[in-house]
C-alpha cells in the first residue's frame, strides 16, 4: 500500500509523464499471458538500474513499431468488418 500511495502522490507532478506512460504501459504487459514470467524478470532487471544499450534501444523500438503496426492492421481488420 506504501509504494501505492507514493506513487499515486508522485503521478500528481506535472512532470511524471514517463512514469504514468510506463506504469500503463506495465499494467497493459500484465493483463496479456503473453507477457511472461521471464519478461517480468527480465523488466525487473532492467529497472534496477541496468543501463538500457543503444543495441537494445533499437531492437525494442523496432518491435515497438511492429507491434504498433499490428495493432493498427488488427483495428483496420475490426473496422471493415464492423
């Protein structure tokens, strides 16, 4: 409840946006199975402080871009069939 209510107090300041992006983000990871154990593990890791590679910056990005063009399709999909 203590880490709830710091957070809660944190996401008040103008400047948390990344946290609250994150945060939903997180909370989206966590109601799709396909998000794992391991990815939590491995999330976990890097939020302990491990520096995000410029290596791994790019490959997340460009499997955020896919994953976002997926999405789109899907809506398309949805749209044309609705």
């Amino acid at each position: 409840m203590a880490a709830t209510s710091e957070l809660l107090l944190t996401l008040r300041n103008p400047d948390s946006g990344w946290l609250a992006t994150l945060i939903v983000a997180l909370a989206e990871a966590q109601a799709d199975p396909t998000f794992t154990c391991h990815h939590q593990s491995l999330l976990a890791n890097l939020c302990n402080g491990q520096p995000v590679s410029l290596v791994l910056r790019a490959a997340a990005l460009q499997r955020s871009l896919d994953f976002e063009r997926r999405l789109e399709n899907e809506h398309g999909d949805l749209a044309a069939t609705g």
